[in-house]
C-alpha cells in the first residue's frame, strides 16, 4: 500500500510483526502487521468489539500477545523480557477512565513518575510537573486532589502526568469517551496541541472530526483485523471497504 | 448510610401503640414479681408489708414499675437525637450498676486488689495483646501479598495456613503450641508461646482482610501504575497499600479488639494477665463477682479507648481522600 512507503524508509518506533491473541476461543487480534514511524499520528477507529482497545494495550504489554512479534524501538515485547518497565517508561499512556492516583495531588500524581522511576529529584520533577500541567492548561489545580477535579480536567491532567514521563510515544485509548460532552473538547484541544509538538500519538478514538485534522494515517478496525488504513482524506472521501462506508456512515450522521 | 428524608410519625406518640406498650410491659413486670425487691419496700405506705401483699401488692408493683418505663420513653421520645441517645445511653449503665451491685459487693476488697490487678494482670496483658498485634499486622501484609501472587508456593503457604489457624479454636491453639512444641524439643515460656497463638491465629484472619482491602482497590491503578514503567513493590507501596488502608482500618480494629479480649485466654498457661488474676485472686476468699466484674470493666474501658483511637484514624484518612 502506498501509504506505507514511509515506513520503509524510516526505522519504525513500533511495529507488529503478524500479530494475533485470543481471549479463550476467542481471537481477538488476528496477524496485524502495522509499523508506526517516530512523529507520526495515527487514529484507530472501529466499531467496538474490534480489537482496537486490545491493540493498543498490546503495545506496552498490557494485555499479552499470543502471536507474532511487537517491538518498540528496536525492544521486542515477549513473555520473559526483563526490562519491560524500561519500555513502558518510554511509552505515555491514557486511558479512558484517566486512572489518576486519588491519594495523591494532581502535582503528586504529575512528579510521581519523574521522581520514583526515573530517579529525578523532587525539585527538578515538581519544576518539570508544573510546566506540563501549564502545557494542558490547569497549572491552578495543581496542589487539589483528582475527585475535586472535572473529568475534563482530570484527563488533562492524566495527559500530563504521562508526558512527565518524557515518552516518546503517547498512546490514548478512548481518552474521551468517559466524558460528559461540554468537556470533549477541551481534552481534544490538548491532544490537538501535543500533536502539532510532534509527539508520536496513536489514539483510540471516536472523535472523527479531531482524526481528520490530525491524523497522518487512520486505521479502521473490525473483527480483530485491519480492514483499511489510509490518510483522512482518502479514508473519509474515498472508503475502499465496505465495511469503512457502513461505519462511517453510521458514526458521521 | 440514608437516611430518608421523610420523617414518619412516632410510634411512641400514637396512643394505640402506647397501651399495647404498657400492657406488655405490665405483663412482664408482673411475670417477674418485683415485690421482693427495693421497689417492694418503696411502696410500703401503699401495700403494706411486702410480703404479705399478695396479688393487690404484686400488682401495684408492677404498675408503677411499667408507668414509670413508658413515661421515660415517652419522655426521651421529645428530645433531640443526640440527647436520646446520651439519656438511654446513661440508663442502660445505671442498669448495668444496679445489676452490679445486686450482687453485694465488698468494695474495700476490690479496692485491695485492685492495685495488683492494675499493675500486674493490666500490664500483661496490654504487653500481650500490643506484642501479638504488631506480630499479626506483620504476617497478615506478607500473607496477603503472597496470596495475591502467582507464586505456587507462596500462594499454597499462604493459603495453608489462613485456612489452618483460622480453622482451629485459639484456645486449642494455644494448647497445641505450649504443650506440643516442648514435645519436640523446644522449650517456650507460657507468655512467648500466648503471643505466638495469638499472633499466628489473628494473622490468619488480618491476611484475609488485608488480601481484601487490596482487591478492593481497582485494576486501573494497577494499569496506569504498570503504565508508568512502576515495579510491583513500588505499585504496592505508593499506590495500592495508600488507597487500601482507609478500608483495612475499620475491620482490622475490629480485629484489635477481638484479640485484645481473647488475650484472657492464655490465662489457662499461667500467664498473669487480667483475667488470670481476676479468677485467682477471688477465689482465695470466695469473693468471685468482685473480681471478675472489675476485670469486665477494665476489659470494657480497654475496649472503649481502642475504639476511640480507630475513630480517629478512620476520621483521619477520610480527610485525605
């Protein structure tokens, strides 16, 4: 596939080798193959039951893979790896339900990483949490607790916390979809920022609107398999599938 | 818990409902024949020698003992909530003393013993029961641990022993480890040998409690935790364990004052503790209830206070969280 040229190229920050796991009987991801470049932005879509939750977490080993190979930056992702904390700690994650730590302060949540993993003082990791937490915009909620926060701004601070880390790839996994709708955008805005300072996003989302104006390549999603990958304006305008036109007609009404 | 917000009309301020009351309570009063008894004597001007007041006595008795039941209820049934429950509250330990004190009680004999039991049994008990506690916090957090892993042995050590200690009675414990260890060879004092069942038998319980309080925090904590490139210990540590002991605090004080009341039970090994001292130093001048009603009421005061200190603590971490 042409769009796929770039790959070929570049050295891939990630990339699946003829993926597949099952839950039980069940094959939840059937022989991906996907290379993800280092900048790159790339929105899976699909209609739920897809896999594409599955994939993601597959890529900093959440979930296990049966099949195939998963490296990140050259490291491949197995069963007996020893350094899988050194790969997570490369690779941001959010997640729908944020997962902050409600013990702790949205700057304890931010520094918590910095400063327990990867040995950053606490004033450096403090300084560090407070310009992240400017980055996304609520540098005022630092010393509250997360249940004092909205969901918005919980996810924003999610967000932070993972970019505190320093990653060098981000991955979202329905970052909106917990949210009352007034707060959609607000968390898409910040996604919109961090895309445009070139991090390496991969987004599980719904939003199609933010997947056009972002994404360099769209994957969509059905029955654990990779039906179509293309760039938006292809994928929304000219769908090869059948299955992408009923999707997209069902999501873009 | 809820508390509607709809109040519903007084049960004790409907008539009905305050005859039937005064009928049973007639009834049972009347049952149990309070005439012998210092209300007897009270009513005197009224019914004449007590003992020779037959039924017409018996009776005027227990209607006064019911009239004046049913006009404290109906009386407490007005005031606020917080003062009904300081009122019942102090009634239910003037009856408490009354009953105490039907016993004829030699006070200038407690008083005699009183330091030794304080000094001495109080002592000993406190010792058992704080060593025995720490002991236990610590097995029951290693225990729960191991029980949480997917260790084969850790997990079948683990769960071997919760389901043994917590399967035995602790007195049989206690026997088990004072008797049978010298059998084989060791030889342990009765106060190591009460801490070590102590300890062992409510372990088994906390790691249960323990193991709970953890599962009880959600997976996503675990996830963004693991997200974060964070070890396990350091997950347990800083993340789990933090969020998990607001809700292990409630059940493991329940835990603290359950063994501190089960301490008495290595009194069959000699041990001078509280209740050992209750038993022996009234049996020397048959003077049993004095004895073992000050031990009830140092037990029932220890109890009180840990009660007090858990209190705290849970009004602690909910401030935090």
């Amino acid at each position: 596939m042409d769009t796929n040229t770039k790959a070929k190229n570049e050295n891939p920050v990630i990339s699946l080798d003829g993926v597949s796991k099952w839950y039980g009987d069940f094959q939840a991801l059937k022989d991906i193959n996907l290379d993800i470049n280092l900048k790159e932005k790339i929105v899976i879509c699909g209609p739920s039951g897809s896999g594409k939750s599955t994939l993601i977490r597959c890529l900093n080993r959440l979930e296990a893979h049966q099949e195939g190979k998963i490296h990140v930056s050259g490291i491949e992702l197995h069963e007996t790896m020893k350094d899988v904390d050194i790969v997570r700690q490369d690779i941001g994650m959010v997640f729908q339900n944020f997962n902050l730590f409600p013990h702790l302060t949205v700057l304890e949540n931010c520094m918590a990483g910095p400063n327990w993993v990867r040995g950053i003082d606490k004033k450096e990791a403090k300084e560090r949490a407070i310009a992240m937490l400017k980055q996304v915009k609520i540098p005022e909620q630092a010393d509250k607790y997360p249940d004092q926060l909205s969901g918005g701004q919980q996810q924003r601070v999610a967000i932070a916390r993972s970019l505190c880390m320093q990653p060098k790839v981000m991955l979202f996994d329905e970052p909106t979809s917990a949210l009352d709708p007034e707060m959609v955008s607000e968390v898409l805005d910040t996604m919109v920022e961090l895309a445009k300072s070139g991090m390496t996003m991969i987004c599980v989302t719904h939003e199609m609107g933010f997947a056009r104006q972002v994404a360099d390549r769209i994957i969509f999603m059905a029955d654990g398999e990779i039906v179509e990958q293309n760039t938006p304006d292809e994928f929304f305008n000219n769908p090869k599938s059948d299955r992408t036109k009923t999707f997209l007609d069902q999501i873009l009404i | 818990m809820f508390v509607d917000t709809v109040i519903e009309d007084k049960s004790l301020h409907k008539p009905a409902f305050l005859l039937g009351l005064s009928v049973a309570v007639l009834i049972f009063f009347f049952a149990f024949n309070f005439t012998d008894t210092v209300f007897g004597e009270l009513l005197s001007p009224v019914i004449g020698n007590p003992k020779e007041s037959g039924f017409f006595g018996r009776l005027v008795v227990s209607f006064v003992l019911s009239a004046i039941f049913v006009l404290n209820l109906f009386a407490i049934s007005f005031a606020r909530l917080r003062v009904q429950i300081f009122i019942v509250w102090i009634e239910l330990f003037l009856l408490f003393l009354a009953f105490a004190f039907s016993f004829d009680l030699k006070f200038s004999f407690i008083q005699s013993k009183i330091g030794l039991m304080v000094s001495k049994g109080l002592f000993t008990t406190i010792y058992i029961s704080a060593v025995s506690i720490v002991i236990a916090t610590a097995i029951a957090i290693v225990g729960a641990i191991a029980k949480l892993s997917n260790n084969g042995f850790a997990y079948a050590i683990a769960s071997f022993y919760t389901s043994l200690f917590r399967g035995l009675p602790l007195l049989l414990q206690v026997y088990l480890i004072y008797k049978g260890l010298p059998q084989l060879g060791f030889m342990v004092d009765a106060i190591p040998s009460g801490i070590a069942a102590l300890s062992l038998c409510y372990g088994a319980y906390m790691t249960e409690i323990f193991r709970a309080g953890i599962q009880s925090i959600p997976k996503g904590q675990w996830e963004a935790s693991r997200a974060l490139g964070f070890r396990f210990s350091l997950i347990l540590r800083k993340i789990i364990l933090p969020q998990a002991i607001p809700i292990i605090v409630p059940p493991t004080g329940n835990q603290f004052i359950a063994m501190l009341k089960d301490s008495s039970l290595v009194s069959v090994l000699g041990i001078w503790e509280l209740m050992y001292m209750a038993k022996t130093l009234g049996q020397r001048d048959f003077r049993h209830m004095e004895m073992l009603l000050t031990a009830a009421m140092i037990y029932w005061g220890l109890t009180i206070i840990l009660e007090m200190i858990q209190a705290r603590i849970e009004r602690k971490y909910q401030q935090k969280t």
